[in-house]
C-alpha cells in the first residue's frame, strides 16, 4: 500500500519514554490492576481501593475536605497523547465490533478500563477506535475498521476486531480518541509486544503498549487508559446524577429545548439546548451526561 507515514514524526521528545529492557505489555502489580481484577469479577472493591484516601487525597489543615490527587500514586499516570495521524475520519459508527462475516485477518479483542485521576473508573467515555486492515490499508472512503463507543457503569469497554496490518513507515498500532463528557480529548495510540518495528518507529512508546495473548480464536488484548479527569468521591463521578430513570428517552434536559436523551442523532442533525442551536458532528445515542455544551466532539454551535 502506499500509504503515508502517520502524520507528525516530530513527536514532542516530552511524550517519549525510554525504558530499556522494560516487559513490554506486562505491568507490575498495582492498584489499579487490583481495581481491574476486582471490577472483571464483579466482586466489591474494598472502599480503601476505590477512595484510596491516603494514597490520592490529603486532608486539609482545616480537617475533612479533601483536595483531588494529581495523579494516581501508583505509577499510573494519565495515558499518553501521541499523533492523530493522517487518517482520522469523523462521523463513524457506534458500534464495538468492527469485524463482519467478511473481514479478513486475524481476531483480536480490546478490553479495558477508563480511570480518572483518583483510579476511579469513568463511564459514558467515548472511545473511537480507527486502524488499519489486514494489508496495512486505511478505509478513507467508507467506515471499515472504525466505530465509536462508550464505557458502560462500570467503567469498561470492549473492542471486536482484527489485528491491524503493517504498513511502510510505523509499527503495528491502533488508533483511538478517548473523551470523558465536558473534558477534553486524549488521542493517542495503542501498539503491541515484541513488534520488530517497534524498536525502529520513532513515534511507538512503550507505555502504550497493550498486554495482549492468545486466546480462543484469535489474540486477546487488555489496556486501561486514565484520564487527566479530578476525582474526588468514591465512585464514578462523570456522569450528572440528577434523575433516575427507567425510560428510554430519558429526561428533558435541563435547559431546555429539542435534544432530549435516548434519541438516536446522526450528524448534520440540529438541535437546540438550552437556547443554544447545535450541529451534531458524529452519529450517536444521546446519553444524560452527554448534552451538547458538554461534549465538543459530538456537538458544535450551530
Ligand atoms: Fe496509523
């Protein structure tokens, strides 16, 4: 394929990170992976985890208000930005599987988590995955191997696909944009172990280097990303808790007008909000917690 290197190779030497000899895809046993294991079982989180008051927050001189960690303490730091590249495309599909009868390549699944900065997990994150087919070729015309999704209530997303070809000038990777509502975007990117060209794609970190096996039919991959997101109590803060609801339209928002939550948008779509006209940019399921002021990536002023 002839197919360009991926956008700005003068990647910033301050998101490089050189570990020699590190075990790539393995990490060492932490909280947040104490924090995975448990929320995979579904078994409750000791409340030291979730709230992890000694390690993330620190009483004031006052006594009892608690000021939000600047990171986890852990080493798990907020997830990496990296290139967009050059074959972004908006607008893709919400689904979580970008695999159909026809694909061809070999399986892979994506799991993981979506942290804040406490290691709380995030739900309702927008997750849009892009990358390459078998051959290494991009999809520029249509939406092959790219789809959008959220975390669920636990914090978790799931990705169902093949692993990405190789094309001339980068490793094998993964593209993907990552929002939590009314925060910004992470971009960045996700690779694999014990790739030859890893060690001579100048744009390849191995911080973000996904664990990834073999698994029944295909290979299984797992990374958790965490958000430059403050958290200050002890479950998943991001979505606003003012009605609970059993409907599927959801309630009227707040501020008024035509979006209302449940409804199905897809982009050229208009709404208004508040007093505010808005465009909707990518196709999507609107969710409470995802009102057009608070999710650029999906609405614009009109
Ligand atoms: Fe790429």
């Amino acid at each position: 394929m002839d197919a360009p290197q991926d956008g700005d190779r003068s990647t910033p030497e301050g998101n490089r990170h050189d570990t020699p000899g590190a075990e790539m895809g393995s990490r060492q046993f932490s909280r947040k992976a104490v924090l995975r294991a448990a929320l995979a079982a579904g078994v409750a989180v000791p409340a030291a985890l979730l709230g992890v008051p000694a390690l993330a927050r620190t009483v004031n001189a006052k006594g009892g208000a608690v000021v939000p960690t600047p990171s986890c303490h852990d080493g798990d730091e907020p997830t990496i930005p990296q290139t967009e590249g050059p074959y972004f495309k908006p607008n893709s599909p919400l689904r979580t599987s970008l695999v159909d009868p026809g694909t061809v390549g070999t399986l892979l699944s994506v799991t993981g988590y979506v942290f804040g900065l406490a290691c709380l997990p995030l739900r309702d994150v927008l997750l849009d995955f892009w990358q390459a087919d078998d051959n290494g070729a991009y999809d520029n015309y249509g939406y092959t191997f790219r789809g959008h999704q959220f975390t669920n209530a636990q914090g978790m997303f799931t990705l169902s696909t093949i692993v990405p070809g190789l094309y001339p000038g980068r490793t094998r990777h993964i593209h993907v944009k990552v929002q939590a509502p009314g925060q910004s975007i992470l971009t960045t990117q996700l690779y694999f172990p014990n790739e030859p060209r890893n060690n001579t794609d100048s744009i390849f970190d191995p911080r973000l280097v996904m664990t990834v096996r073999d698994g029944s039919g295909g290979r299984e991959a797992t990374f958790d990303f965490v958000l430059d997101v403050p958290q200050t109590g002890t479950t998943t803060p991001t979505t606003p808790t003012t009605t609970t609801t059993t409907t599927t339209t959801g309630p009227n928002p707040p501020g008024g007008g035509s979006w209302a939550a449940g409804t199905s948008y897809a982009a050229g779509d208009r709404v208004t909000y508040g007093g505010v006209a808005y465009v909707c940019l990518q196709g999507h399921v609107a969710q409470t917690g995802w009102e057009p002021p608070a999710v650029p990536a999906l609405w614009r002023v009109a």
